[in-house]
C-alpha cells in the first residue's frame, strides 16, 4: 500500500475490485508491470480498478508527500530510516540529498537542519518535490536538478551530513560525498550487500570511519539493503 493505492504483484482485476469495494481508504488498485528500473529508479503499472492515476500522497510521521509511482521513486518502507536520521540531526545542520527523490528524507530533516539541499537527476522528482516543500510547508529545502557527479564542481559549501539513497550503484559516488562533507561530519550511505562489511574497506581507503553498518530490509535471497553511518576524517 502507498498512500491511496494499493499495488497487487498479480494482474488480477476482479481481485482489485474486490479489494477496492473493502477498503474505504483506497481510490486506486494497480499491477505493477516490471521491477524497478533505469537511472530514475521508477516502474510501470496498469491501472486494475478505480481512479485512473498513479499519483497519491502519502502521510508519515506529520507529514504529507504527493508520489507519482510511475513518475518518481518512492518508498513508504523507508518511513523508520528517515526518523532513525532525524534523531541524529543537530539543530542549525547543513544537509546534503544527493539522490532526493520526491524529498521524503530532505522534508523530514528540514525539521532540525538550517538547510537541506536536495538534488535529483529527475524532472518528475524535483517537480513533486516543489509540490512536497509547498505542502509542507517546507521554507529551508533548496531543489536542485543535477546529476550528483558534477555537485563536486557546482556547490562550493561543505555539508555536516549527506543522505545517499541509491542503493545500487551509489558506491561510485563516495569520492563526491567524502569531497562535499567538512572534516567530522557524517554521510549515510545506503548500498545493496551481500556480504556485511562489503564497502568497509573501501570507506577506509577514502579517509571515512564506519560508525555503524545496520540491515534496512532484505532484497533477494542473500542479499540486502545496509546502511553506512560513516564519520569524514579529521
Ligand atoms: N531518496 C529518495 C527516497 O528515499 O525516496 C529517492 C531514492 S531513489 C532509490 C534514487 C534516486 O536517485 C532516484 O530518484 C533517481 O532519479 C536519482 N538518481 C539516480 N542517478 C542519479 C544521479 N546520477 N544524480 C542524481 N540523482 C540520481
């Protein structure tokens, strides 16, 4: 269940309409079609019964966010990941998103933060994301559309925390990260694993100490999301 919609893993429109007449809360039932997939992390679904869209909004821990599955990513699985940062937040922070999305985690640490800086590779993201800042009611978030290789060269601050939240390929931005976050400060580093430790080594060798290494969900057999609390030399 995201918000409005519920996604069935089967192509079952009478079961969807089933489903939709015992739900109240539901305006939409979908199929979801293929995986996650592409640089923008989305995935296609067909509308089995109820209000043709894809779009919701979705309310967590006091705030609301408009999604568009087909449009953006979206996870409502990462609600306790996003509070578990929070809580790690000191007032007056300067935070970094270098993979944004529709801005769940850069809306919630926008709470404590002075500035979250929140930056997407994808139009439909950073479109929704004004939409959630306005929502919100948001006033220290700053959207940025851009490609998280070139923040290096377009931002001249340096971050007390970065949220990096692209799982399967966010390794081959740690030299990014590590340059945009000042001596001290901490980077979050979510990463697909199959082994625990896998990118310790790797941290070590940019001049990063792992504060912490947690499982955030399964994936496939053998393999799983993990988190990298890691602290900046220095
Ligand atoms: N942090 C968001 C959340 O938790 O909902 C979104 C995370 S999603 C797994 C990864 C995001 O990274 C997608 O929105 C995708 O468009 C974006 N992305 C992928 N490659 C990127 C790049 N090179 N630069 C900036 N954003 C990128």
């Amino acid at each position: 269940l995201v918000g409005g919609i519920a996604i069935l893993q089967d192509d079952d429109p009478e079961g969807a309409v089933r489903l939709l007449s015992s739900r109240p809360s539901l305006h939409t039932v979908v199929f979801a079609q293929g995986e996650v997939h592409g640089e923008y992390r989305t995935r296609q679904f067909r509308v089995l019964a109820g209000k043709p869209t894809t779009r919701t909004k979705v309310t967590e821990h006091g705030h609301t966010f408009t999604v568009d599955l087909a449009g953006a990513y979206f996870s409502a699985r990462l609600s306790t990941e996003r509070q578990r940062i929070l809580a790690q937040v000191q007032e007056g922070e300067a935070v970094l998103d270098m993979f944004a999305g529709v801005g769940p985690f850069a809306i919630t640490l926008a709470k404590r933060a002075s500035l979250v800086v929140a930056s997407d590779l994808n139009p439909k993201a950073i479109g929704l994301m004004l939409e959630n800042i306005m929502l919100n009611r948001t006033k220290n978030v700053l959207p940025m559309l851009a490609d998280a290789r070139r923040l290096d060269r377009i931002l001249s601050w340096k971050f007390d925390r970065i949220i990096m939240n692209l799982p399967l390929s966010g390794t081959e931005f740690l030299p990014e990260a590590f340059q945009l976050c000042r001596p001290g400060g901490t980077i979050h580093f979510y990463s697909l694993v199959s082994a625990e430790g896998e990118h310790t080594a790797r941290i070590r060798e940019l001049g990063g100490t792992v504060l912490a290494e947690r499982v955030v969900r399964s994936y496939s057999p053998g393999q799983w999301h993990a988190v990298y609390d890691v602290r900046i030399g220095g």
